[in-house]
C-alpha cells in the first residue's frame, strides 16, 4: 500500500486514492477545478462519465476530502455546467453537503460589458462603453455566453471566521469611514469577483491546458480563509500547477496531485521558475 507525507510536491497519483492514504499534517485548505464533464481533451482522462456517474464520482471527492481536512479547513470548489445542463454544479453541491456545509458561492466574473452611464460619479477612468475580459464563443442563438463560473466555498460546520479584509477593495469614497463608523480604509470585496484569464504571452513555459484557472483565484480564496503559519494546501486535480503557485507566492506550504505525468512535468518546472521569478523580483 503507497503512503504519502511529503509536502511541497505534486504527486502523479489519483487523488481519490491518494487522500486515502495521505499520512502527513491534515489540510488547511483545498481549492481545485475538477474536470467539468464537458468532454475536454485531457491526455490521460475521459471527461465522458455518465451525469450520475459524475456526481457520484464527485461525492467521493468531497467525502474522502473531509477526512483530510482540518476542523476549521475550507474546501473552494470551482465548477460550471454546460449550457444545456446548468443545474449540473448544484447537483454536485448536494452531493458534497452530504459531508460540508456550503458556506459561501462566489462567482468568478471572467468578462464583463460595463456602460459607461453606469461607472458612477467616483470613477472617472471609463469615457466609454467597455468590454473587457475574456471567454470563448458560444455558437448559439439559444444561450449566452458562459461569463462566469462558480466558486462553492465548503466548511465542515459553515461558521468559518474569514480574513475578508485580506482581499477587501478600496472605499470609493472617504465618506464611507464615517458612514460605516469604520476604521479600515477597506471594505468586503463581496461574493463577485472578475478575474480575467492571464495572458500567456511571456509565461513561463507556454503550454495548452484545457482547462486551467487564473493564480488570482486560488490566491484569493487561500488568503480569503486566513493565511497562517504551517498550513496546508492541497489541490486533488493540479494541472499544470496553479494553486500550488499561488502558495509559493503566500510563503506557504502546498501538495497537488494529477494523474497525467506530462501535466505534473510541467507543473514542477512552472513553480521552480515562479520561485526564481518571485525571489528575483522580490514579489512575493
């Protein structure tokens, strides 16, 4: 039988597997895209199940995930559902709050059209109608296009304390300190956050993902939970190494796994080269 402790790795391994036999510290936080079931062309996975099979698939993520993560642990889970199958995500937030308790759903804003009418008085940057962001076509004179995806934030009892300043956003104007009898010069970012996909122009080793999410988001959640010292983040589907990217840039320790060796390459050359680029810059 494997065992696994180490941290700071990312293990080629079946999450669902490895979380059975995780021997090291119980995690502090676990954010993860899993794959959507839209039939994606990963090298090494069938994005093909069955709806139920999914779901059912889908639950055992969030039951063996329980058993890893600490009392006061936060599972940020980013999902979205097809056009012609939106309720899938909510079928698999029934499945995990067999085990969580959902304490937030955030929605991660990819592109957004803003009116220039609309700006209000405070912002004086936008002289005109602005789209801005990214998202990929939908060929469809029936549905949208797919804007935003979900953000399920998982507690074991829903009463987490949150660092929400952490990643507050400045008061548009300093009338609201008084307003709000406050002192802090920022306010609650709210559950809306846009977070536009990186370009990949100049990254470090240009690669096609079919699936992958922005740092910020991962570095949002992480810091929205409480960063604190000689926690664990642990993300079950690492890709090419985002969340654990985003530890490295919160000085915190990480472990990742993925099935596809290429994937778990590439994401051990992408975080070196994110540790020489922060130490360099001195960005961390």
């Amino acid at each position: 039988m494997k065992s696994f402790n180490g941290v700071n790795k990312i293990y080629t391994e079946d999450c669902i597997n490895f979380m059975q036999n995780w021997n090291g510290d119980k995690i502090s936080v676990i954010v993860t895209s899993p794959p959507y079931n839209f039939d994606k062309d990963y090298s090494k996975y069938k994005d093909n199940k069955k709806r139920q099979e999914y779901i059912d698939w889908m639950g055992e993520v969030a039951r063996n995930s329980y058993n890893i993560l600490v009392q006061e642990g936060s599972f940020f889970l980013n999902i979205v559902g097809r056009p012609t199958d939106a309720l899938l995500p909510f079928d698999v937030v029934r499945e995990f709050c067999k085990y969580f308790q959902l304490q937030n759903t955030i929605h991660w804003v990819k592109s957004i059209a803003l009116n220039q009418k609309h700006k209000g008085k405070t912002t004086k940057e936008l002289n005109g109608d602005l789209a801005v962001g990214h998202f990929k076509p939908l060929n469809s004179d029936r549905y949208f296009n797919q804007c935003h995806e979900y953000i399920f934030h998982f507690t074991k009892t829903g009463n987490n304390k949150l660092d929400k300043l952490a990643i507050g956003v400045p008061y548009a104007h300093p009338s609201n300190l008084v307003r709000w009898k406050t002192k802090n010069k920022t306010r609650d970012r709210g559950n809306v956050w846009f977070i536009p996909y990186e370009n990949k122009q100049g990254a470090f080793i240009p690669i096609k993902h079919p699936s992958e999410f922005p740092e910020k988001l991962p570095y949002l959640c992480i810091k929205a939970h409480g960063v604190k010292k000689n926690m664990l983040v642990y993300d079950p589907f690492t890709g090419l190494g985002t969340t654990a990217m985003a530890c490295v840039r919160l000085g915190i320790n990480f472990i990742g796994t993925d099935i596809d060796a290429n994937y778990v390459k590439i994401a051990n050359s992408q975080i070196k080269a994110h540790e020489k680029y922060l130490k360099e810059s001195n960005a961390v």
